[in-house]
C-alpha cells in the first residue's frame, strides 16, 4: 500500500466552523497562569483572564505579580480559555486547558506587538481561521504537504483549539515522514475534539465532525506502521523494511498490497525464497493480481544463483588451467548444483574437460550430458566446445563424432554435414578437415572433389602422406571433370614422383 492509498481514509471530513462550550462542574480546583516573553523572562502586571468555556460570563480576571504569576483558586471542572494581555504585548491565547478536580498550571508567551481581538472576540479572526484550514485540506489533497503545513499553522495560531486543523496537521506531518509529530498533533486533535464533545450544548453536528476527527486518528494510528513500512521501501532502505512489514503481516493478515511489498523488500534483500513465500500469500489474499511480481522474483533468484556458479565455475576453469584437474572437477560438481536445468550444458563440459585430463572414462558421459541439456540456441556453441576439447587432444574422429552427429545434421544430409566442416576447418584446422574429408570419401567413395581437396591438404602435409596423397590425386585424374584441379593433381603428382625417389 503505497502513501496516497492513505489519503481517502485521513481525508473523510471537513472542518468549517466550531462552538465553544464548558464540561459540568463537578469540584473545585486551582489554576496557576505564569506569563513569559519570547526569552522566558516573567511579563509582571498582565491581565489574566480565565473564562470558562461553556459559560463565558463567569469569567475572572487578574493582574500578574513580579514573578508573572497569577492563581485563580477554586474554580469548576471543566474546559476553560485562558488569555492575557498587556500594553506593548500581542494577546496570548491557551484554549482547553480542561481542570479536573486538581492544580493545573499553564504559561501564557507574550511576544511583543499591539493588542488585537482574538478568534471568538471577533467573527473575521474565525473567519480567516477557516479559510486557512479549507487551503491547508486542499493542499494536502494536493500532496503540497509544506504548504499543507504553513496554512494549518497560521489557522491554528488563530485558534489554538481547532481540532479539524490540528487533525489535519497531523496527517501533513505523517505524509512528510514526521511521525513523532504527527503522533503529537493526532494525540492533540483527539484530546480536543473529546473536550469539545463533552459539553450537552454542542449541537448534533459538531459532535459528528468531532466524531470524525477522533475516529480519523485512530484510522492514522492504525495506518502508520503501513506508512512507516512503505517510507523505509521507498527511500530502498531494505532491512528496514523487511523488519516493519515482518511485524505488519502479523497484524494485517488480510492485507494483500502488504504481503506483495513485504516480497519486494525481502527480493531486494536477496531473499528470494521468504520473498516467493510472501508474494504466493499475496496472490491467495488477490488472486490474477502478483503473477507478474512472481516471475520477476523467480527469474531474479535463478540469476543471483547462476551469478554465485558463474563464480564457482570460474574458479574451477583456473584450477583446470593450472594442472589440477581434482580440485577442479569439485568446483564443477560445485557449480553444476547451483544452477538450473537450462545452465547446466556449459558446466557439463568442463566437468567432461576435468574428467578427461583425469583419464576418467565418465568424461564421454559428461560430454554427451552436455549436449543433451544444451538449449536450442546453445546447441551449436555446445558442440564447439565438447569437439575443441577432442581437438586439443589430437582426437579428431572424436571431434569429427561430435560436430557431425546426426541429430545436428538437421534437413542436411551427414556428408554435407561433413563438408561443411572440412570447408570451416581447412586454414586453422587441417587436420580436423583431413578427418572429415576422409569420412565423406567413406561415405560416397564416388566424391571426386573431396578427394582433391583431401589430396592437396595431405600434399601440404609433406612426404608423410606421399602414399595416400598420391593415391588420391590419381583417382582424381582418372575421374575428376575440372580442368583446373586435373591440371593441378597432375602438377602435385609429378612433385610427389620427384620427392619419393
């Protein structure tokens, strides 16, 4: 569940205006009021007014001593507003400070300015607070949380006691990663709204919006380990979130969007596996909805456990190359566990290369596996391969048995199979052309052109192949039909004649 899945659920109501209201009396109790300015210093000879808020004309008034202190003994329970004021002073405003029975105390900050009405002494300060908080909801919407911010700010510094902004406030900070302050400010617009619904005056609707605010918080506070867990995946701090979403499956085992993020950070986490477990609960909880977010996972673990054979085989091949061959094939066999079905050709060959120059018998056995398991696409290089290791060691029948097998002939017949080897081979592979032009002549002892070509590569041999040579140039000339290779043959021929005597 990503940030904004939130915002319909924070986002369920409008806050437009307020009433005021006192809870019942139930005891008398004492309120301490200490009056600072912007340095701490004590502000003496403030006036102090504390009014209850269900009924402002029991309101009380004092002066402040030399230490900036005033106390109102034996006043009701309930919810009061607390002001004060002072000549070359702004009017300081605390609301809902709720008394229950005990000592409560409260500082009223005095900044320097002139004096001015406050919210409920003058319905534009009201006014202007609700346009503020308006703004502020629909910057929120907007994901202009800073704005969102600024504008709650400024309506909450007219009305301290707002709780539909200071809700909203709190969304905004949560939505900017801010969450101890969210929390406060949520804490705060649930205190107040609860002040504000305790009072038997307060009409039907206001107590539903405050109904609202207070269940909205509690929605937060349910959706702020998602938060929490979404953040820490967003900002690719991984561990971190694996551990947030390992605690919310347990307390969201219904949720889908939170197994399928769970998946994503353990996948980024290379735990592939817990990863495939978290994504198969998300396609249960949803079904046709993570098959996709499956096979990247699958197809992500298949590559980060070839990469750790790659390794492994790479390690085995410089082994190999340095003469120990033991300790080679046991890197192989290594890396041949590692990887899947589809990799395990190439790993097979160099098993069969490590058994070889071990003189083990089951060499041949690896080769053919390491055909056999060869894809489509690699069947060719495969072969290469396998036949290179044959030609290495001089074994070119070998190397002949496994270019030419039938099954790679394809629509080809196996002499023009061998042909075409002998064609590739003839400048950097003599001798591998030597063998396959003698199978085709094996096969089709009528083939006049294969015995030329054969003929001229045992010439370039020198005299070791005079006999053959000179054997296959004459049936050449007794049944060849080019001009330019008889003359050539018969050329060869003489030479030959020169360098046997």
């Amino acid at each position: 569940m990503r940030i904004n899945d939130l915002k319909p659920i924070l986002l369920c109501f409008f806050a437009l205006s307020i009433l005021f209201f006192a809870l019942p009396a139930f005891a008398e109790t004492t309120l301490q009021v200490k009056c600072v300015d912007a340095s701490g210093a004590p502000v003496p000879n403030a006036k102090v007014t504390v009014a209850p808020v269900k009924n402002f004309q029991k309101m009380k008034d004092k002066k402040s001593d030399p230490q900036g202190e005033a106390e109102f003994p034996k006043l009701e329970d309930g919810a009061y507003r607390i002001f004060g004021r002072k000549e070359g002073f702004a009017p300081a405003l605390y609301e809902l400070a709720v008394l229950k029975g005990s000592t409560e105390s409260v500082t009223l900050k005095m900044a320097q300015g002139a004096d001015a009405k406050l919210w409920f002494e003058d319905q534009a300060e009201e006014t202007k607070a609700n346009t503020l908080m308006v703004q502020g909801l629909d910057a929120l919407k907007q994901n202009k949380f800073p704005d969102a911010e600024k504008q709650l700010n400024d309506a909450l510094a007219i009305k301290p006691s707002f709780a539909s902004a200071l809700y909203y406030l709190g969304v905004a900070n949560l939505q900017q990663s801010k969450y101890d302050q969210g929390m406060q400010l949520l804490d705060k617009a649930s205190e107040t709204a609860s002040a504000w619904m305790n009072s038997s005056s307060l009409p039907t609707a206001d107590q539903t919006m405050y109904q609202h605010v207070i269940q909205g918080v509690q929605q937060a506070k349910n959706y702020l380990p998602i938060k929490k867990a979404d953040d820490a995946l967003a900002q690719k701090n991984y561990e971190e979130a694996v551990k947030q979403f390992s605690e919310l499956v347990k307390t969201n085992p219904n949720i889908p969007e939170v197994y399928a993020n769970f998946a994503t950070a353990l996948f980024y986490s290379g735990r592939y596996d817990e990863a495939l477990a978290a994504i198969d609960k998300a396609i249960q909880l949803k079904p046709g909805t993570y098959e996709n977010h499956k096979k990247a996972i699958i197809a992500q673990k298949e590559n980060a456990q070839n990469e750790k054979a790659q390794a492994v085989l790479d390690e085995g091949v410089k082994q190999l190359q340095a003469g120990d061959a033991a300790e080679a094939l046991k890197k192989f066999e290594q890396a041949k566990a590692m990887v899947s079905g589809n990799n395990q050709w190439l790993v097979w060959t160099w098993i069969g290369k490590a058994q070889g120059k071990l003189n083990q018998p089951e060499a041949g056995d690896s080769f053919k596996k390491a055909i056999e398991l060869a894809p489509a696409d690699k069947a060719q290089e495969c072969r290469n391969l396998v036949a290179q290791y044959y030609e290495d060691l001089k074994k070119y029948d070998d190397a002949i048995d496994v270019l030419v097998d039938p099954k790679a002939a394809g629509s080809g017949s196996p002499e023009q199979a061998l042909l075409t080897v002998a064609k590739s081979a003839r400048d950097k592979q003599p001798k591998l052309a030597e063998a396959a032009l003698e199978r085709v002549i094996k096969i089709n002892p009528e083939n006049t052109d294969a015995m030329f070509d054969l003929g001229q590569l045992y010439y370039s041999d020198g005299k070791e192949n005079d006999r053959r040579t000179k054997e296959l140039l004459a049936k050449y000339v007794e049944k060849g039909q080019d001009p330019n290779k008889l003359e050539s043959a018969k050329g060869m021929m003489v030479i030959i004649n020169r360098r046997t005597k």
